[in-house]
C-alpha cells in the first residue's frame, strides 16, 4: 500500500526512549463482542471507497497559520517518576502489584505526552511519589513534578506542576489516564473557588483532559466544572458535569474494518478515551463516518528493532471534519489523537495553502496508493508535517509576549501553529 519507509521515517523514533514498564494487572475494557462481529454488524460503514467525496473535498484555506519545524524530544523518564509511597498509612498500600505497575506506567505515559506537548519538564519535585489524594478521603493519585519555566501561583511553588489521576477514571474513560495541571490554570486551581468554596480535587475534581482553547482563553476540564483563565492570573470556573459524563460512544468508535492483525481491546480504549476527551473540549458531537481503517507500513525487521512505526489507526468523524489518529509505534503513549480545523485542512490541502516556515521541507516517502482519495489527501499532509503527537493545545512562542498565547498542534515534524484572533 506504501513504499518503503524506514529511512525516511527515522525522525519518529530518534532519540525515543520508551518506557520499559511492565502492564500486568491491567484490565483494558474489552468490546462486548469480538471486532470481527462488530465489523459485521456496522457493514461498510461511511468511508468513501471510491474517492469521490474526497475528490470534491470543499474548504476555505485557514489564515495565519504557520509551521515551526522541531525534533522529537528524548521520551526518557525522569528518575522517579511513577515511582509510588510505601507509606503504610497510604491508600496505594492496598494496591496489588498488577494494579501498582498499571499505576507507574500511567504516570510515565503521562509524563512522555507532557513532553510531546512541550512541557519543559525536569523531573519529579522533591523527590515525591506518587501518592493518594487528598490525605482524608482521597479520591485521585497525584505526583509532583517540576517545571523550568517556574511562574507564581496560589500554591507558593513556582516550579510545581500536579499529575493527577482520578481513582474513579476507569469509570468514564476506557484507559487510566493521568492529566498535567499547570500554568494559568494550576494557579486558579488552588484558589478557593470551587464548590463549596474548596480548591484543589475537592473544589474542582480531578481533570478530565489537557489544556484546550475556550473562546480565545486557556481551559481545562475537571470532574466537577470547567476553569477557564487568561493565560495571564484572570479566570473563573463554570460548574457542571463533563460533556461526555455518562455517555456511551457509538458502537463503531475505535472499530477497524478489516480488523488489523494486531488489533486490540487496548486499541480500541484508545479510542473510546479520545472521543470522550474530544466531546470535552466542547466539541458538540462526535459522530463516526463508519469503522476507521489502518494503514500498514511494510514490513522492516530492522525498522521493528527500533521501534519505528508500524502503521497508524486512522478513523474520520462528523462528515470527515474531525479525526482520530493513533500511531501504531511502542515508542510512544497509547494514545488516539484528536484532528479538526484549521489543522485539519492544513493536513488535506498542504500544495494548497503552503505555511510559512516550511521552507525546504521535503516530504517524506510515504505515499498512499489506495483509492481513497480523503486518505490519499490526508497522507500528502503527514508526509509533510508529520503525524500528530498531541491534541490542539494553547503555546507560547519563546519570544513572545506573556499575553500571547496561540493554538497549535504537535506533529512529529514540528507544530503546526494558529496565531489566535487573526484567523481569516
């Protein structure tokens, strides 16, 4: 289906160092019927085979977007990171040794998506472990780490910021994720605003996701609200459920039509988990255009050895205007991301609309043969750019201003980049 790749595809994986813990005890929420059965029920679903829709693609280029090439960051862990109390007093005490290496592995992937995200992380503050919280009656686990762009905030340690996992995530999410809180929005999370007039989990719950724009502000949500901020000390916090709270994703949500040799329960989690986080960043729907499909790589013996991508999980939402995107690769976290507008059609019309400081980038050798012609678009972009290594997320650009925050999205090329309030 695509030329070979593994010399083009080495910046993916130079410098990786993945993150050797061992997953036993993990109980991934399984699909209540086999894929194959699934794939069945769902029939051909609503990819476009014959390319026609993609052909006639209609979209209006974005505006003042531009492209800052970037190397991956080396995906190390910190030491300690993960790592949990063997405080007897401590609610991880009663944690089988499955469910503490589940726990260790969340934090490490949690720790590589800050990375990925571009989070200047130096490790764990203090020396802390992962520990239960708060201390009475605690209801998330959550672990100090520190910051090289240290800023005061409400909880009097510039360089702090919290990983957090809610004890209840598996309850809502199909994976076991751990969410930074950090900036802006740490800064207000520490402020007795809350319900009932508390901070911290108590007044806000644990987050449910990253950082995301709200109406040109940074936001985040929690388990019981949304704190929205400036960016620079202003905010204030809109209390109510999650969007996804309670809901089931559509049956074809993270199912693959044929199903992929290595297709499993997890991958599909994956996908349950992003389309959950996506309806939370105020995203009105999430509706599947049919099973996603996967695109292969050839087969390398030495690209396996390091750890190269073996294919990407690609499903398309809401008439082909949204994406999830999974790189098929142990190098990186298992996690589906989230693709829509303006970075979208950055990715679909690349000779198009030719973004600033892509100069000299060559695309790489990955070219779609198929008949899909939305795929085939699609291909055209990461072979440019890269494949997507986060969600659209608020940036601050190094030299600018402390105001001047912007949307943009890790690819694993460089970030795509969306000046905010100078869209066309």
């Amino acid at each position: 289906m695509m030329n070979r790749y593994y010399a083009t595809m080495a910046f993916l994986v130079l410098g990786i160092f993945f993150f050797q813990v061992s997953c036993a005890g993990t109980t991934p929420r399984a699909p209540v019927r086999t894929p194959e059965e699934q794939v069945q029920d769902l029939g051909s679903g609503g990819w476009d085979k014959d390319g026609a829709a993609g052909d006639n693609l209609e979209h209006a280029p974005p505006e003042n977007l531009y492209f800052m090439p970037a190397s991956m960051p080396v995906l190390k862990a910190a030491p300690g990171v993960g790592s949990i109390t063997r405080e007897s007093r401590d609610r991880a005490s009663s944690l089988s040794p499955g469910e503490k290496a589940a726990l260790t592995k969340s934090f490490q992937d949690a720790y590589a998506d800050a990375l990925l995200r571009g989070q200047p992380l130096t490790g764990v503050l203090g020396g802390d472990l992962v520990h239960s919280w708060p201390e009475t009656n605690p209801s998330g686990w959550v672990q100090n780490w520190q910051t090289a762009d240290p800023q005061p905030n409400s909880w009097g340690i510039p360089s702090i910021i919290l990983a957090i996992q809610s004890m209840e995530i598996l309850r809502e999410m199909a994976q076991d994720r751990v969410f930074t809180v950090h900036g802006a929005v740490l800064d207000f999370y520490g402020q007795s605003s809350g319900m009932n007039g508390a901070n911290g989990d108590r007044g806000y719950g644990s987050p449910r996701g990253e950082e995301f724009f709200y109406n040109s502000n940074i936001a985040q949500r929690f388990e019981l609200g949304l704190i929205v901020t400036s960016g620079s000390g202003k905010g204030f916090f809109l209390p109510g459920p999650p969007q996804s709270d309670g809901l089931e994703a559509p049956q074809e949500t993270g199912v693959f039509a044929p199903v992929p040799k290595g297709y499993s329960g997890k991958i599909r989690d994956a996908f349950l988990t992003a389309w959950k986080m996506a309806l939370d960043r105020n995203i009105e729907a999430m509706i599947p255009d049919g099973p996603g499909v996967y695109l292969p790589f050839p087969d390398d013996p030495a690209a396996q050895e390091r750890g190269a991508l073996e294919g990407l999980y690609v499903q398309t939402f809401n008439k082909q205007t949204s994406l999830l995107v999974l790189p098929d690769t142990p190098a990186l976290p298992l996690h589906a991301r989230f693709i829509t507008s303006p970075f979208l059609d950055v990715l679909l019309f690349p000779g198009e609309y030719p973004l600033p400081g892509r100069e000299g980038l060559e695309p790489l050798d990955i070219a779609y043969t198929g008949d899909n012609a939305f795929i085939r678009r699609l291909m055209d972009g990461f072979a440019l750019y890269g494949f997507p290594l986060s969600d659209p997320l608020p940036f601050k650009a190094r030299d600018a201003v402390p105001s001047s925050w912007q949307e943009a999205q890790r690819f694993s090329r460089g970030w795509i980049i969306a000046e905010i309030g100078k869209r066309g």
